[in-house]
C-alpha cells in the first residue's frame, strides 16, 4: 500500500491571512461613526480621515495608515473690522452748541470758540464780537501768505532771506543768538515759524509778505477783518483760513502738505490736542501773549473732520478750558455703541 507523504509548514512560519471583507466593512463603519461623532475637532478629523482613505484605498488585506503627517489645527479667521462709528446728526450738533456757552462760563472771564465741521459745513460760533490779540496764531496765516506768494510766483521757498536786527524779539524760538544778516530759506523761516513758534523768524517773514499781504489772504479766505488791524482779531477772523486750508490740502496736496506737516509737530501740545481721544490727531497752532492763550486746530479722525476755533483772556485756567472744550467736542464724534441721537 502506498503513502503519500505531505511535508507539514513549520509552526515558527506565519502564514499570511487575508482580512475577510466582512471585517473589512466592519472598520468601516467604526471609522466613518468616529468620524461623524467628532465633525467639529478638526485634528481627530484629520487623522480619521486619513484612515479611512488608507482602507478604501489599500490594494490588498490589512489596515493601512497614510504616511502623510497629520495636519495641525485649521487657522483661526481674522476677526472682522469694527463697524465705522456712526456721523454726528444735527441733534448732535444742538447738544454741543448747548453745552459750549456753559463750559466757556465754568472758567469765567473773556473766551470765544468758533467750530466747522467740514463735511456738513454746521457752525457753531461763540463770543464773535469779543477781539484778542491773536498771539502766535498770526503766525498760521502768515505762512498761509508767504506760500500763496510761492505759488504765485513772486518768490520761491527755497529763496534766501536775512535776518536783521530789527526783526530780533525774545520769547519762543532758538534764533535770538543768529547774527545780523544770517540767511535762512524761506521755508526753513516758515517752519521755525509753525513748528518752533519762533518770533524772529515771523518777523523776517512779515518783512517778506508784508502786513498788508497777511491781511490780503485773510481776507480772501473768507476772515472779515473788522477791526482793521492783524493785532486784534475774533475767532471768525482765524476760522475761515484754517477751512480753506483744510480744502487746499485736498486739492494740492504737493503745495500745502508740508504747512500741515509742521502743523502736527509744534513745540506745545498740552492744550487743544490734549483733549482729543485715540484716533484724532489735531495740525494746530498754539499762542500765548500778555495773558492771551489760543489754539487753533483743523482736527482729522475716522469719521471726523472739522475746525475749532479757541481765543481765551485771562480765565481761570486757560490750558484747561482749552483742553476741556476740545473734549467736549470731540465726544461729537465718538463712536459710544449708542445710537448718535442719544449722544
């Protein structure tokens, strides 16, 4: 009798098992449940779905995982911009006309404010038949002239101009120790002039333009000039250039740019800028002489753009009234999460 004899697999070989496909549907199904539990987990739902992948994609048996690193947490959105604050209404605008009359009383003494927003043209003007010396401030409309004149014309910035000893003056200004006949730009005068309040260098500039000349382009600009005279002026004089001035930097910005640059970098800023929140930046020109103290602003911010206007004589605190009335009106333009009718 013959036997056929089958040599037997040694037991330290692992035969190879091919998954069955009802396992294989099996996993399946526990992923995919997995997978709808944890939808919102990004990083859970990265690396189960690469798991899955691998099974549906696997040429053969058993459970493969992708070789791709698993992804870190998706990128938060930026947060959305906050929304614009809202423009002044006209009610708005009565409150603050209301308001200004009692806060210029709580300092007492002689104040004037003259305001403009220069997007509705609303004006609000207090105490315009009160004159004050008008200080330094003369000295924006003369820079005003002197550059009218450039542009005209009859003399370029960049021209030379003495000083002389008649022009000297002590107060603001480094230029009391330059000697006779030193030569200066006429826009570095005009600068030393806005930035530095130098007296000197508005005297030499005066012998340029001419007191005549100032009161021209006053004029011009809207100012009326009753008094006759540049050495008392109301605020309803002063007003009217610093809104022409803001209109001529919209139109010729490469002629007036460098005036409202100097503007937002004068020596003293502790007045009318000091009321101002985050956000508003004010070009002013400050003055203060014999008991006269102004500020004179065009003040820019997101949704503001306006002119103000303070001429203060010996109140109780001139800096602070300044600052307080430069507060008040720049609440106008807050934005305060209520509607501006409740403002």
């Amino acid at each position: 009798m013959r036997v056929t004899l089958h040599q037997a697999q040694p037991r330290f070989t692992r035969r190879r098992v091919r998954a069955r496909p009802a396992r294989r549907w099996l996993l399946l199904l526990l992923t995919g449940g997995l997978l709808l539990g944890w939808g919102l987990h990004a990083p859970l739902r990265s690396v189960l779905g690469r798991v899955w992948l691998g099974l549906l994609t696997r040429a053969g048996g058993g459970l493969a995982l992708a070789a791709t690193p698993a992804a870190g947490p998706a990128p938060l959105a930026a947060p959305l911009p906050p929304p614009p604050p809202p423009d002044p209404t006209g009610a708005d605008f009565d409150r603050l006309a209301a308001a200004l009359p009692a806060l210029l009383e709580l300092y007492g003494a002689r104040s004037a404010v003259w305001f403009q927003d220069l997007k509705t043209g609303r004006e609000i003007a207090i105490g315009t038949d009160q004159r004050f010396h008008p200080a330094s401030t003369l000295k924006l409309p003369l820079v005003v002239a002197l550059i009218e004149g450039a542009k005209a014309g009859r003399w370029s910035l960049d021209d030379p101009w003495p000083i002389k000893t008649a022009d000297w003056e002590e107060g603001a200004g480094n230029l009391q120790l330059v000697p006779d006949g030193t030569a200066f730009a006429l826009r570095e005068l005009a600068r030393r002039a806005i930035e530095d309040s130098d007296n000197i260098a508005a005297n030499a500039l005066f012998r340029k333009v001419g007191y005549d000349g100032v009161q021209d382009s006053m004029r011009r600009a809207g100012a009326p000039l009753q008094s006759g005279t540049l050495s008392s002026l109301s605020v309803t004089d002063i007003g009217p250039v610093l809104v022409q001035l803001a209109r001529r930097v919209a139109a010729q910005p490469e002629t007036w740019r460098p005036l409202m640059d100097w503007l937002s970098h004068t020596t003293r800023n502790d007045w009318l800028p000091a009321g101002l929140p985050p956000g508003f930046t004010a070009y002013h020109k400050w003055g203060g002489y014999d008991g006269n103290d102004h500020d004179v602003a065009i003040v820019r911010a997101a949704n503001a753009q306006y002119v103000l206007v303070v001429y203060t004589y010996r109140t109780r605190d001139d800096g602070a009234l300044i600052q307080a009335v430069s507060a008040r009106v720049a609440r106008v333009y807050e934005p305060t999460g209520e509607p501006a009718s409740l403002r």
